[in-house]
C-alpha cells in the first residue's frame, strides 16, 4: 500500500489552466500507481482550461461545486458528484461559471515514455 496524506500533496502547475491551484495526490512518486497520477484541482469563479486536447484519455469527477465542459461546441454542466471521460485528443474547454469554488479530482494516464 502507498499512503499519502492531503498534508503532504505537492501543488503542480498544469499546462494552459488559470484561476486553478493543483495538488498532485497521487502519481509520479516511488512506490505510487504505476499507470495513472491523481489530481485534486481547486478552480476559483471564473477560472478553467483550454481549448486544448492530450493524447490519451483523462476523467473528470466534481467533488463540490460545478464546471461547464465545452465539447464540439456543446456544453455540460458538471455537478457535484458527476464525471467524464475525455477522450485522446478530443479537445474541450472547461469553465467555471459560478460564484464558488469547483474542487475536482482529475485521473489521468502517465505520459508515453
């Protein structure tokens, strides 16, 4: 078993994100999954990502509050509790349109070596 405590979560930067604060909780650590890291993403009212798309998949799950996804020009509002699945290079912007905080964990694949 690798156990971390939310104490010891690392904040990250994640690439074309803003108003968002990342803590790693799990990944990219010795003794820690082996296929995919964890992130705890903190989004603030109007902050968010995008347009942008990775080349493997990644899921979203909303833990508090809510996030707008914007897929093919279509938008889904996430609520608490709900998740997606982002498909390899499916492109999507996502927004936090409210006046709270989104808290959201974000699973996503190791990149290829």
């Amino acid at each position: 078993m690798h156990l971390k405590r939310f104490d010891d979560a690392l904040p990250y930067e994640a690439p074309n994100h803003f108003g968002c604060h990342g803590l790693r909780l799990q990944g990219f650590e010795e003794g820690g999954p082996t296929n995919q890291w964890i992130g705890f993403s903190q989004f603030l009212p109007g902050g968010g990502a995008g347009p942008d798309s990775t080349p493997f998949e990644k899921v979203y799950i909303v833990l508090e509050g809510e996030m707008t996804l914007i897929v093919d020009g279509i938008e889904t509002v996430l609520g608490r509790f709900d998740s997606c699945t982002i498909a390899p290079d499916e492109e999507r912007v996502i927004e936090n349109r409210s006046n709270h905080v989104c808290k959201m964990l974000v699973v996503i694949p190791y990149p290829p070596k």
